[in-house]
C-alpha cells in the first residue's frame, strides 16, 4: 500500500471516473492493463472511467491493483479522514439494493 506521504499527496479530484483514470495513469497503465492487475473486465475499467458506473462493486480490487486507498477512489477523501462510522457506511453501501441506495440519497439530499 501506498505510504502515509503518498496518501497525503492524493490530489484533489472530483469523480471517481477522474481518480481512476488518473491513478491509472501513474502507473502508466492501459486499461487493460489495469484490469489484469485488478483480475477485472476491461468494461469495468471502461465503464469507470467514463462515468457510467459511479460506485464500482469491484472499487476495492481496482484500489488495491493501483496501490491507492478505496475511500480516496470512491470519495475523494483517505481513508484517514473519514470516521470508522463512514468507513463501515463506504463498505456497506455496495452491498445495498438500489431502491434502498435512492431512498438514502433522497433522505440524504432532504437534510442539506
């Protein structure tokens, strides 16, 4: 894994569509380089990095392929700076259905 100085020089990037490709990019990676790495589909790379799948089930291998942390890929942030509540959120929002994911965000978005 990425040591403690890396991790703190993440850059600031708004998408995980951007954090991938960029972090692919580093490594000097093709995509289906990276899919290789990850043991992946080259469409999940794909798919990612153009935005048509925003939170990737496999985020996890992607992360650890690119020696990044998962938190900074899918929310911009190290793992560091989320609490161990908003770590377990992270990990368990994968594994929700979609209609419980839309009904979070809606409650989510209500309280802003």
């Amino acid at each position: 894994m990425m040591d403690k100085d890396m991790i703190m020089r993440l850059p600031d990037i708004n998408s995980v569509a951007e954090r991938l490709k960029w972090a692919r990019k580093q490594k000097g990676w093709t995509q289906m380089d990276l899919a290789k790495q990850a043991n992946v589909t080259r469409d999940v790379v794909v798919n990612t990095e153009t935005g048509r799948s925003e939170r990737p089930r496999q985020a996890q291998q992607l992360a650890d392929a690119l020696d990044i942390p998962a938190a900074w890929l899918l929310f911009g942030k190290s793992v560091e700076s989320l609490s161990n509540d908003g770590i377990q959120i992270a990990q368990d929002w994968e594994n929700l259905p979609d209609h419980i994911k839309s009904a979070i965000k809606t409650l989510v978005d209500s309280n802003k």
